[in-house]
C-alpha cells in the first residue's frame, strides 16, 4: 500500500516541480521585459543571453530534479527549456556577428558565446539520439557558469586587431569550439561511466576534495601577507583591466579575504584528510565524518563565493605598488570566480551521487555504452582538435612569419592534442577499455580548460586578445 501510494503521488510531485520552474522562469522573463521596455533596447546581445541564462536555469533545475527523482516529466520539460535557451542563444550569436560584421570568435567573450551554443547542441544530441537523459545535470550548469561570466566580461564590439583579420580565424575558433564541447560531452560521459563500473562512492569524496584543493591552491596565488587577496583593478569608463605597463596588470589587495579562502581550503581538505585516515585504518566512522565535513565545506565555499562578489564588486582597494585607491570589479576576476563557482558545482554533484547513486544508475545507459560512446566523442574531438592546431598554424605563418612561435596558447593546444592522441593510441593499439580509458578523459577535460580559461588570464602571450 506504501509503494502504491509513493507511485500515486510522484506524477504530482512531478507537477509541482514543473510548475515551480515555469513560474520561475515565466517571472524571471516578465521582470526582464519590463526592465527591457524602460530601457528602450529590446534586441541586443545581452538581453538575448539573459533569457538563454533564465532558460538554462530552468532547464537545469529539471535535469537535476531528474537525477534525483527519476521522474519523466523532468526531461520533457527540461528539454524544451534547453531548446528555447539554444533558440535566444542562437539569436544572441547572430545579433553579435550582425553587429560586429564578423564571426563572434574575437575575444573570450565571443568564444564562451560558441562554447555554450555548442555545449547546448551537443547536449540535445546526447540526450535524444544516445538516450543519455542525465548528461544534462553536467552539462547545463558548465553552460550557467559560462553564461554567467559573459556578464561580466567586455562586451563592446571593437574593431579587430590586424592578426585577427583573417578569414582563418573563423575557421580556427569555429574548430577549437566545436572540439572543445565535444571534450566536455565526452568528460561528462566519462564520470557516468565511472558511476556505472561501479567505482566507489567514497573514491568520488577524495576526487571531489582534491578538485576543490586544486581550485583554492590556484586562487590563493594571489595571497598577500596580512591575510589579503590581490586582485586585477578596474577602469569602469573603459571597461577594461588597468596596467602598470604593457602586459603588467596593476594589482589591488582586498584586506582579510585571503585569511577566510585559506580557512576554506583547510574545509575542503578534511574530507579528503579523513578519507586517507579510513583507507589506513578502516573505521567507517571516518568516512561518515568526511561525509559531514564534505556538507561543512559547501557552505563555507558559498560563505566564500559570497564575501567575494560582496566585496569585489565595485569596490575600492590600496595597491602594493602604486599609492592610493583603486576601484575594481568582478569582471576583472573571472578566473577567480569561475573557480570558486566550478569548486561549489562539483561538490554539489558528489552530493547528488552520495544520495542517489542507485537511482542514478537505474538512469544511466550501461557502462559498455557510455565507454563506447566517450570513445566515440573523442574520436569526433581529436580531428577537430588536430585540423585547429593545423589551420592556426597556417593562419600565425600568414600573420607572424611563423608556424609554430611556442606560444602558451599553443603549447597547451599542443598538451591537449597529446593526451587525446595517446587516448586513441592506447585504446586502438593496447585494447584500453574502462577506468583507465575514462580517466584519460577527464584528464583531457581538465587539460582543455586550462588552455581555454587559464592560459587566458594566467599565461600572456600572443594569444592575449583571445
């Protein structure tokens, strides 16, 4: 009688959701019409992207009720609202190339823009064609984030540069966006492959801490003695980060912030502290305590991600160098963001596995398919990624006299390129199948997001305009 009613009532429950996101998402469109009528300014790239984000919200809300509930409802509606979010993502693209006169492939703005579209596209493939329904509660929120930071990025349209007047950059950027959302679908297919092998739950604790390590470790960089946090400043006329000198970003220090990242990172280390001590000694009290800790460290990074936007928003900060006050902006601090966001999003996702991996696994295709098909999106990713590194090197003889300049940019394209091919060699020429298969996809993954986001704002060099 239990089980009858459970099943009674879980089209309502069902119901109730969908609602929910629809109000939400009807809500979220009306304020912003509004606000787009005072303004006078209905079709423009933002306003486009802003309805995108609202649609992708929403349909991420429902992959993730999906992933939790089982209930078919989700997908259906989940899918239109990944449709209309690709349909005003479409609309932000051809307003933005309409207004540029090219391609939107000429800053990391315009990049992320052919990111999400792409991620977007590949992700109603996936669901529809390879009946991976989960894939969505990777994918969208990877597509949230990257919406998320357009706001904050420059968007004006600029003139190109001389090296970026070329027909070969909408070949090379058309290539690199191309191959690198199929690395993402193809590293969400590995962790769901790796659900389905049956690797364990707790190895999933360890890999989620060292991520969030990894993240707070590169952001904490930028401490300061006294416990601060430096930052990029910002020039809000311009719109744009302020120098000291060619290629040298004038830094602001944000009192006490670095103190509270470096309480958090020790937070996100217990886990994987007591996850070391239960492999030792085998107590399972220890790893019901790193459970704990796990939950004690999402809502300190939110604490963290908080006190940051707070305070790097418009604020005002001395400079080590330079004396005086100087604004600064979260546009200026994007990789700082997207890290602390990133950190907070994986470990969302251990949650979610924690709480419902037999569900989640009732869900998945079998593990022989989700292998199969990541080798089948590497091996769509790999030419691409090899005909961008050809058509870039093409394109820098023609611009600079040189086809290869050992430029971070391409050096790290290099990487990329490596650790694909040697994914193909192993697994075509050794027969690799399974976990070792998996994690070279997700290396791969880790790899490519480094070239793409780090290399951009870590690394100058030729590529500094992309």
């Amino acid at each position: 009688m239990a089980r009858a009613a459970r099943v009674d009532q879980q089209p309502a429950t069902g119901t109730t959701l969908v609602l929910m996101v629809g109000l939400g998402v009807a809500f979220l469109l009306f304020m912003a019409f509004l606000n787009v009528v005072k303004n006078g300014n209905l079709l423009n790239d933002s306003n486009l992207l802003y309805a995108a984000l609202i649609f992708y919200c929403g349909a991420g809300t429902l992959y993730l009720g999906f992933g939790i509930t089982g209930t078919p409802a989700y997908i259906r509606y989940a899918s239109l609202a990944t449709w209309a979010g690709l349909l005003a993502n479409t609309g932000a693209v051809a307003h933005r190339w309409y207004e540029a006169g090219h391609p939107p492939f000429a800053s990391i703005y315009e990049m992320l823009l052919m990111f999400v579209w792409t991620l977007a596209v590949l992700t109603l493939i996936a669901e529809k064609k390879y009946d991976v329904k989960v894939i969505g509660t990777v994918t969208m929120p990877v597509a949230i984030v990257g919406v998320v930071l357009m706001q904050l990025l420059r968007t004006e349209v600029h003139p190109l540069v001389p090296a970026l007047q070329s027909t070969w950059l909408h070949v090379h950027v058309t290539l690199a966006m191309l191959a690198y959302a199929a690395c993402a679908l193809s590293f969400a297919l590995a962790m769901m492959f790796l659900i389905q092998d049956q690797v364990k739950t707790e190895t999933f604790l360890a890999a989620t801490s060292l991520f969030g390590i990894a993240t707070y470790l590169g952001i904490l960089t930028r401490f300061e003695k006294w416990g601060g946090l430096s930052v990029v400043a910002w020039d809000p006329e311009q719109k744009a980060e302020v120098f000291l000198s060619r290629g040298v970003r004038l830094y602001l220090v944000i009192p006490d912030l670095g103190w509270l990242l470096l309480l958090v990172l020790g937070a996100v280390a217990a886990p994987l502290i007591l996850y070391s001590v239960w492999r030792n000694g085998h107590n399972k009290a220890m790893l019901d305590i790193a459970n704990r800790a796990m939950f004690l460290s999402i809502s300190l990074q939110v604490l963290a991600l908080l006190f940051f936007a707070l305070r790097a928003r418009d604020g005002r900060y001395a400079s080590l160098d330079v004396d005086g006050l100087f604004p600064t902006s979260l546009a200026a601090s994007p990789f700082i963001l997207s890290g602390l966001v990133g950190s907070i999003f994986v470990s969302l996702l251990y949650l979610l596995l924690l709480w419902r991996r037999e569900e989640l696994q009732r869900m998945l295709p079998g593990a022989e398919e989700l292998d199969r098909l990541t080798y089948k999106t590497i091996a769509i990713a790999f030419p691409l990624l090899t005909l961008m590194i050809a058509a870039g090197a093409y394109w820098a003889n023609r611009t600079w006299g040189s086809y290869w300049s050992w430029d971070p940019k391409e050096t790290w394209a290099a990487i990329t390129w490596l650790v694909y091919a040697g994914y193909l060699h192993m697994r075509i020429t050794r027969g690799w199948r399974g976990r070792r298969a998996a994690y070279f996809a997700i290396l791969g993954f880790a790899i490519v997001m480094f070239t793409f986001f780090g290399v951009t704002y870590l690394l100058p060099g030729l590529h500094a305009y992309a």
